[in-house]
C-alpha cells in the first residue's frame, strides 16, 4: 500500500502522526471498499467564509479565513468509464457513468448579471 510520504506530511501538517494515521485510515476505507492497494492523495484546506458566501465566484467581496480543517481523498483510475464515490458520514455510493453525461441533463439559461449604475 503506498501512502504520502513523511516528508509531505511533515511539509503540509506539520507534524506526521496524526495526518500519517489519517491517511493510513483512509488507504485502508479505500482498499477495503475498491480491491485496490493503490492511490494517489488529495488535501484541501478548510476555510470559512464570514460574509460575503459564493460572492466571489462573481467578483464580489467576501471575509474568509483558513482553519486548521482539511478534507483528504484517495482516487485511482478503474479503467472503465465509471467513477465511483464513498464519503465517510455519507451512506450511499455515489456512481457517475460518464457514457451518460449529455448537456440534456443540465437546465437551459445562462447566468445574468445585474449591473447597478452608480
């Protein structure tokens, strides 16, 4: 089973036992659920936004700050065209066949943006 290395756990955490057993649970959930003993490893830092939510996709103003929360994932190619999803506190599998994607499956319209003169 691989796992990230020392070296980065220490970059990005600071510190290895923790995160190490985090990802230890994680490759384990991951070989258990797909009969795979490999992986490649994800992170993304947590952040809070205290006003100003979504507002930045659009170019507006927010006040968010970082926490010392992340989310961490394992992903690995299947060779199918299939992509399958678990989330730990989420019963339900989630499978994307992506043969099935159309554009049909989205609604019409477009984004309009209201302009304010000043």
């Amino acid at each position: 089973m691989n796992l990230p290395e020392t070296a980065k756990l220490q970059e990005i955490y600071g510190e290895t036992e923790v995160s190490g057993a985090r990802f230890k649970d994680l490759a384990d959930h991951f070989e258990k659920i797909y009969k795979q003993d490999k992986a490649e490893y994800f992170t993304s830092a947590g952040r809070t936004e205290i006003i100003g939510n979504h507002t930045d996709h659009n170019g507006g103003k927010v006040i968010a700050g970082s926490i010392n929360l992340d989310t961490i994932g394992a992903a690995y190619p299947n060779d199918t065209q299939v992509i399958h999803i678990t989330s730990e506190g989420y019963r339900d599998e989630i499978i994307v066949d992506l043969t099935k994607l159309s554009k049909n499956n989205y609604k019409k319209g477009r984004m309009k943006f209201l302009w304010i003169k000043k």
